[in-house]
C-alpha cells in the first residue's frame, strides 16, 4: 500500500553513485595537476639603489637558435654545449666578477631546450673564486625578458 500513495522512501543507490561520481572527478583534477620544477635562479630583490657601475649582460636567442651578445653569434643551433658562449662567460667573470646580471632575452619561437643549454653555460662558466680558493663563483643575478 504504501508504494500505491506516492512515498517512496529514502533510496541509497543514487546517492552511492553521485559520491562516486565526485570521487572520480577529484582524482581525475588531482592527477592533471603537474609538478613544477625547481630551477635555483637567484631573483633580484628590488631594494637599495642600482649600482652604475652594472652593465647587464643581455643575451638573445632566437627563434632558429642561434645565441647571440652585441650582434655577434656566440653558438650555433647545432652547438649543444655552447663552447664559445661559456668562454666567454668565464672570462668576464674573472675580469669583472660577479655583478654584472645576466639578463636572458629568447624569442617567442625560440625552444625550450635551447633556454636550458644557455642556463647551463652559464652555470658551467663558474670559476674558481680568488678570495675564497675551493669556492665557485658564478653571476649572482640572472633574469628574463
């Protein structure tokens, strides 16, 4: 009699389902999510007075991979590891040390990959420190634009 008025009661079933229905779209957000990456560049922080003695150090990329300082080629896009970039990079640091930033200049074509070769020139153009012997020294400020 009670199903011929109407009342059907409380059904479980429907409710089990959207729950797993939520469930299933929060583990599908949760495992979209990507993981960055933590890269060790050293920001500036924007206080106290520029310096004039600072001349940043712009190098560009683009879009065919070419790297480049001043309009002159410092890597070709078959050069991997960017020899004459580091060189480079070496010996300024010896001649003026490690305050002059380094300011990353890509096209909006240009690879990513080749960003990371340049980053690694430039990590691997650190030398030895002449105030501190055992210690590299590397630039202290690196930035995009």
């Amino acid at each position: 009699m009670g199903s011929e008025e109407g009342d059907i009661g409380f059904q479980i079933a429907p409710m089990v389902d959207v729950v797993f229905v939520l469930m299933l779209f929060f583990m599908a957000c949760a495992g979209a999510q990507t993981v960055e990456l933590e890269m060790n560049i050293n920001l500036p922080a924007g206080t106290g007075s520029p310096d004039a003695t600072v001349t940043p150090i712009t190098i560009e990329i683009s879009s065919e991979g070419l790297v480049s300082m001043n309009n002159q080629s410092y890597g070709q896009p078959s050069d991997v590891n960017l020899t004459a970039l580091r060189d480079w990079l070496q010996n300024a640091l010896a001649t003026f040390g490690d305050k002059d930033p380094i300011v990353i200049r890509p096209s909006l074509d240009a690879k990513h990959e080749r960003i990371i070769q340049v980053l690694n020139a430039i990590t691997a153009a650190a030398i030895e420190d002449p105030q501190n012997p055992g210690q590299k020294m590397n630039f202290k400020s690196l930035s995009f634009s």
